[in-house]
C-alpha cells in the first residue's frame, strides 16, 4: 500500500505530523501533513523513519537461506587489466580460445581459479548477452558469490540521482545494494514510468519501484520542480532522504470523498493538490505518520511525532460537522476553507 509523504505547509498550532523529518520505505509512498490555525505557513520536511513497504527491495538475500558471509576478493585491479589486455589482443578466429586461456597464466593461482568458477557459473546459467556481456541481473541472481570474489563488493559512487552528475554516459545514478547506497550502473532500456516488474535493473534512469505484483521506473527528485505533469515529490525510500517522484495528482474532493474502488481522497500538495489513494484504515482519533493511514475522510495531523486522524471539514460551514469537543480549525491553505476537526488548544 503506498502511503503519501506530504510537505503541506499549515499554521503553527495545528502542524503537519513529524515535520522535522524525512520520508521513508523501500516500497512505499508516505505523506505527512496536518491542519493549521495560522495565516503564515510552516514548511514540512518528509518523514524518514518510517517504513514504505509497496516498492520491492531486489537486492536483499532471501531470508529462506541467509548468506551474511562476504567472498574475499582473489584477484587484483592490476592483473585483471593485464589479463583484459591480453584477452583484447587475441585474433579473431579458431584460435581466439586458445589465446585466451593462455592468457589465464597471467593470473595468480587463486585469481585463476576463482575466474574459472565465475566463468563455469556464467556458462551454466546463460548469463551472457548476445554481444557478450554479463546479464548483470542473471549474475546477481545465480554467481553473486563468484563475481565478488574476482571482482570484489563494489564501492558506492558518489552521484547525484536527480541529475545523473557523477555517472558517465550510458550509466544510471540507482540504488545498488540492500542498504539501498547509490551506484553508476549501466542504464536500462525502461523509460521512466515504464514497467520494470519483470526487471527492476531495466530503468533507463531513476530506480524502480512499487511492488512485486507491479512496479515502475520512478525519477528521483529533491521537490515537485523535479518533477513532471504535476507529479508531487512524494515518494520516500526507508533509512534514506532519497525521495522520488509519485502519481499524477487526480482530483477528488477530500470532504464528499468521491474516489472509487474503496480509495480515500488525501491533500497531497501544499497547494491543495488532491489524489485518490488506499487507505491505511486507521480510525479517526487514534495515532497515525502518513496522511493517508488514515480511514477516507480524516487527514493525519498533530504535533511532531504524536499525529492523530481527525476528520476534514470546513470552516464556512456552521453549525460545524466536528464532534463533541473538536473544532474545525483551518488546514491554511490559500483560497479554500478547509479545514480538520482538533481539540481546543490543538
């Protein structure tokens, strides 16, 4: 279920939930915002400490045969780059082979044994493309263990996954590892929004996301200028800052609630922006992080770590909709009158 991580800007005494933090979870989308009394709007910052469980972690180990051991590497830079220039050097024809097992000689004992088993393993599981290459998913699915142990664990890169700064041409700034780090990784052939559930390492840009079911190539971005067509910066990766770009926003009116299949509509823009989305189906009263774990009609709002779901409503509309002991009091948000329903002094 994606959970909406929102950046509302409301009033000091009615503030968005966990606004000093920032957004979260692998698979998921988060929101977090909440009303506010005051005609000066507080930025809020997205939540990062709270599990996004709708995007697929491809890298992480199957749980069913945990593997915490890490290969130690056999072979150096040094002589894998002799031993490339001596494979490149070999002619073409019926004794290309030949002269590229000899230049296996070259390597040391344990470099060569270990180069042996990678390229056994290669073999085995048809991890070659037709032009030669690895198929990088095919090896990270069957000869893990064999390529780090001639190649090693490789460092993250320091690239900027909204602009692709630091990566070469043909690379993708992506999420690399299941501690979800950043690597210049060759770019796939999914063009952003693209279906990648069959391979989450085919995005030609950003990374892909959403769930085993379905899953889609989503641009990083550091605000809605990111992003495109409306989309709202919205989408937070667990124990990251990283933050992607969500859906197109479909409005829907957050007090008729007019969504189908059973979605709530929620606020996912500072400026009011609405969308249709599954609800987390927390009842109204109770504690809540994201807008959208809310029951369809309440938005999740309240000081910084203690949200709570109360109930939209609208400040022009007398007698009020609120119940007993609960005011509608302004989400401030410029031109409209809406507002959520919160205890005096909230």
């Amino acid at each position: 279920m994606r959970r909406l991580i929102l950046p509302l800007t409301l009033a000091a005494a009615f503030v968005a939930c966990d606004d000093n933090s920032t957004p979260s979870g692998p698979t998921d989308t988060t929101d977090t915002t909440g009303g506010d009394t005051s005609t000066t709007p507080d930025a809020v910052t997205p939540d990062t400490t709270s599990p996004d469980t709708t995007t697929p972690d491809t890298t992480t180990p199957d749980t069913t045969t945990p593997d915490t051991t890490t290969p130690e590497r056999l072979c150096t830079d040094a002589e894998l780059t002799t031993f490339d220039a001596c494979v490149s050097a070999c002619p073409t024809g019926p004794t290309q082979q030949q002269c590229a097992s000899a230049c296996q000689n070259g390597l040391s004992a344990g470099c060569r044994g270990a180069y042996s088993l990678l390229a056994t393993c290669v073999q085995n599981n048809n991890c070659l493309e037709q032009d030669g290459s690895l198929d990088t998913q095919c090896v990270s699915d069957f000869c893990l263990g064999e390529f780090e142990s001639v190649f090693g664990i490789p460092e993250p890169d320091d690239c900027d996954p909204v602009t692709n700064v630091g990566c070469e041409a043909g690379e993708n700034c992506t999420l690399g590892d299941a501690d979800n780090n950043l690597y210049c990784l060759p770019a796939g052939t999914v063009a952003l929004y693209g279906d990648c559930t069959a391979d989450p390492t085919a995005c030609v840009r950003g990374a892909c996301l959403g769930s085993e079911a379905e899953a889609s190539c989503l641009p990083f971005c550091d605000d809605s200028a990111d992003c495109t067509d409306g989309r709202p910066c919205n989408i937070g990766l667990q124990g990251t800052d990283l933050t992607f770009c969500g859906d197109i926003p479909t409005s829907c009116n957050v007090l008729t609630q007019d969504c189908t299949n059973g979605e709530g509509c929620y606020i996912i823009s500072q400026a009011g922006a609405t969308d249709c989305s599954p609800s987390n189906g927390i009842a109204t009263g109770q504690s809540c992080r994201f807008l959208n774990d809310c029951q369809p009609g309440n938005i999740c709002a309240g000081g910084a770590g203690a949200g709570k779901c109360s109930k939209f409503c609208d400040t022009a509309v007398t007698p009020s909709t609120c119940p007993e002991g609960t005011t509608c009091q302004g989400l401030g948000i410029t031109g409209t009158t809406l507002g959520a329903c919160a205890a005096a002094g909230n």
